[in-house]
C-alpha cells in the first residue's frame, strides 16, 4: 500500500505544482487566462495519463507483497 500512496502522493504534487504554476502566470500576465488554464488543463490531463502505469505497478507490487506476507 505505501509505493501505490507514494505514486497518488506523486500525481497530486505535479496536479498542484501545475495549478501554482497557472495561478502565478495568470496573475503575472492579466489577460491571458483562457490561454493559460486551457494549457494547463492539457498538462493535468498528461500528468494524470503518465501516472496511470506507475499507479498499477505499484499497487501490484504492494498486493504481491502482501500476498506473500500472508500467504
């Protein structure tokens, strides 16, 4: 269970590095909002699809692990 944590702990710091990004820019640049959350949803979106693969390892291998501790 702790690598799967890590992996969700790891997407939720890049969705929030990515939010803190947007938020800075948009308030640095006025009038470019629409452009940068629009960028920045894109962004979350590969940030969510990189993290699908890494997620399942690691939950595999936590199963696995606890398969074998219990078994």
């Amino acid at each position: 269970m702790r690598r799967t944590l890590v992996e969700l702990m790891f997407l939720a710091l890049g969705l929030g590095v990515a939010m803190t990004i947007a938020s800075v820019a948009v308030w640095a640049v006025p009038g470019t909002g629409r452009a940068v959350w629009g960028v920045t949803y894109v962004v979350m979106i590969f940030d969510v699809l990189l993290q699908v693969r890494p997620i399942r390892r690691a939950w595999q291998l936590d199963h696995a692990n606890t398969q074998t501790v219990d078994g």
